[in-house]
C-alpha cells in the first residue's frame, strides 16, 4: 500500500536489520501511519493488515529485536539533513518530554514532574516515561520550521535504575551522549543547539565538541566573572582562570542605561525588545571559556527580564533570540505525535520493547514531514483541510501531511485491486474496517 516515493526512504534503512526484520520494520511502519486509533502494537499491525498473521513475531521484533535504535536514529538524522542547506550551522532543538502511562508492568516507568500540569509553586507529578529528544529544525518550502526527532533516549528515575539494576543517568548526561554521537557521525558540519536552561549546564557546555554550539536560557543571579589578567614574567603562582567579579544580569538588568532597542522576529510574530549584550565567564557552566550574554526585556509574554547565553561569541543579539525561539517547535512536535501517532500509548512490560515503540512514533513524524517536503516540491497547490475558524491558514500542517500520505497509500491499494477486478465488498473489507474501528 506504500507509495513508491515512500517505500525509496524506507530503503535507506535497510542495512540497519536483517531481511525478516526489515520487512516487519516497513510493515510496521506502515501501520504507524495509517492506525487512526490507538497505537498498540496489535493496533499498528491491524492497520497494517497482517493481524492475522505472525502476531508474536512483530512483538518480538521489538522485545527482542537485536537492532539498536540509535543506528536508526543517526539514519533518520541524515535523511533530514538533505532538508537542511549545507551552507551555514545546522539549527537543532533539545527537550524533553513526559510519555503518561497507566499500569503497574509498565517496564522502566517512573514517576515525573509533569510540565504541562505543573506550575512554580505547586509541582505535579506523573507516572509515565520520560524521553530525552534530539531533533533537527527545517524550513519547510512554505517557510515553516519543524523540529523533526531523530535520536531519542530514555530517562529513568533513581528508583526506576535500581529496580532494573542500571546506574542512575541524569537528563544531561543522557543529552550529552546524544550530542556527542552527533558531533562525531558528522564532523565536517557545525550544529547550533538550542536548548531550554535545564541544558545549559557544565555537563552539556564544558564536554561540548568543538563542532557544537549551545543557545539557551541562563540565570538572571548568575555569577559572571571578566577574562583573567594578562600574565607577566614576574606573576607567581599557577595560571588564574577567571579575573574580576563583573555584575549578574539581574544586576545590569536593574540598570536604566545601555540597552538597545531591537526588532526581532519572536514565535512568527516581529516584537520590539530592548537588550544589553555583552561577553562574560559563566565559572560554575563554562568554567574559563567565555560566554555571549543576552539580557532580554519585553519580550511578548514576559513580565520580568530574560537572558539568553551563547557559546558561540560571533553571534549577534537577533540571531540568538530568533534562533532560541526554534525551541518551541520541537513543543509543537510533542503535541503531534502524541495526539496523532500515539506516542503514549504502547505499555510495554519487557525493558527492551521500551526503546523502540516510543522512537518509532517519533521517527513516524519525520519520515512523514521528509517524504512531504518532496511530494510537495512538484505540485503548485498543496492539499489541507480548513474549517471556517481557519480562514487565514495558508500552509498545511501536520495533520495535512498525515492525511496526504493516506490517501496516497490508500489509493495505491484500491488502484491495484481495481485493475485486478477485484473490487467488491469482500476486498474493501480492510478499508471498511479501517474507517469502523480506527
């Protein structure tokens, strides 16, 4: 049922299983793509038509499947790199994200703080999964950016590590591992990072590759220390790796002189915010390398003041901010999957179905926005759906795309039965059940 357009980015994956593993891969896939209901594994092989068949070898494809996802990842990393202009950084987005989950066997879950629940002063928590995301940002043709996920690791809480025997890992040493597989599959090419504050620490900063950069959030009482004096002949002692104390950013920040107005380009929307840049040593992130700092005031939706920190000194204020907030494509990608390739909804009880149901509803998604972003480039007028609330939407989203890659697959299977003279109630029986059941 699979397009001839799709079935070509499949095959880039290939090398990654053994023969029977693949066909269950692209079979699986498939389902993914076309279940319009609950993301179970019996659910996906439904949609796919093959719940009649081998039904425990597509469940030990991923409990026991000896194929390692991060090979898969780096693979679905390339492909959406051919996306990406070789000319310049390549803007990347890192979060995490909480998958709900109900169950007692559910392996490697945990309870987490829930960020689409919690508030500052009253935390709420959840028991579920929680996933670390590497994705890279597009610019589809019709100028949207999307954060499509391509690598992907599994958080466990203390308690959650020491009921499967593991050492507990913290979120930014999982992002650590992540970034550093990135930096060495492609050394050639300089990566940008924009990341949330809960990222911009030492571990993710000082351990850095040099072909990585990091943008985002830092803290306003921050101690910010000058470049240490020039050493003479005559200085004792071994080298200083810090010089004076400067100002925090709450500090400048309270200061009425040396900002600059600027017209920045926020969340789709042009806002007028006012800025004071300047270069300073952040001693307990960057411990003696410095640091572009950029104390943001009046931007949308803040009431107090912000500040941004770059590890790359040649940026200029408007770059840092317009590239930060890339950020909350990455949020719009976790409301996408989960609301529409069932992120959440596989309970897996054996620790290694855990690793792989998850990524596959992630890899889902930009396998989906790569094959769109060639389907499209041959067609004048793009097919998306707009009630009368959306008179001004002018692109398709997601759910556009989503739905474009049905049809076609759709039509690929009625198509073939039709020339057959097969096309009777008996063989649209899938379809039928399809649109009942979901």
């Amino acid at each position: 049922m699979l397009p001839e357009s799709f079935l070509g980015c499949l095959s880039a994956f290939e090398d990654c299983f053994t023969a029977p593993s693949y066909r269950r891969f692209v079979t699986m896939m498939h389902g993914w793509m076309l279940c319009i209901g609950k993301h179970t594994v019996t659910g996906v092989m439904r949609a796919a038509g093959v719940a009649e068949q081998d039904v425990s070898g597509y469940h030990r494809f991923f409990s026991r499947g000896v194929w390692d996802p991060q090979e898969v990842g780096l693979l679905v990393l390339g492909l959406a790199l051919r996306l990406v202009s070789d000319d310049g950084p390549v803007a990347m987005t890192l979060d995490d994200t909480l998958a709900r989950h109900t169950g007692k066997h559910i392996a490697s879950a945990g309870m987490h703080r829930d960020p689409l629940l919690s508030t500052a002063s009253k935390p709420f928590f959840h028991f579920g999964h929680k996933w670390v995301v590497l994705a890279v940002v597009v610019t589809m043709p019709w100028g949207k950016r999307l954060s499509l996920p391509v690598l992907a690791r599994l958080y466990r809480s203390e308690k959650a590590a020491r009921t499967v025997g593991h050492t507990h890992v913290k979120l930014t040493e999982l992002a650590m591992t992540m970034l550093a597989e990135l930096g060495k599959r492609y050394q050639s090419r300089r990566f940008v990072v924009y990341a949330d504050n809960a990222y911009v620490n030492r571990t993710i900063v000082q351990n850095r590759l040099n072909n990585i950069e990091v943008v985002g959030r830092g803290r306003m009482d921050a101690a910010l220390y000058a470049l240490p004096p020039q050493r003479t002949k005559s200085t004792m002692g071994r080298p200083r790796i810090r010089g004076a104390k400067l100002h925090s950013p709450q500090q400048r920040a309270d200061s009425r002189r040396g900002w600059t107005r600027l017209s920045v380009d926020i969340y789709g929307r042009t806002a007028e915010v006012q800025v004071k840049v300047f270069d300073a040593i952040w001693y307990k992130v960057s411990h003696g390398r410095q640091l572009r700092v950029v104390i943001v005031r009046g931007w949308p939706g803040h009431t107090k003041d912000d500040v941004l920190v770059s590890t790359d000194l040649t940026l200029r204020a408007e770059a840092i901010i317009e590239g930060y907030c890339q950020r909350w494509s990455l949020e719009e990608t976790f409301g996408w999957v989960k609301g529409r390739l069932g992120f959440e909804d596989p309970h897996n009880r054996v620790e290694h179905a855990v690793h792989r149901t998850a990524p596959m509803a992630l890899w889902c998604y930009s396998l989906v926005v790569i094959w769109y972003a060639q389907w499209a480039k041959r067609r004048k007028t793009l097919p998306m759906r707009a009630g009368r609330w959306q008179r001004d939407k002018t692109a398709p989203s997601f759910a556009d795309m989503l739905a474009t890659l049905r049809r076609q697959c759709w039509s690929v299977w009625v198509s073939d039965r039709a020339d057959a003279g097969r096309l009777d109630q008996k063989s649209l029986s899938p379809l039928l059940e399809m649109v009942g059941y979901g």
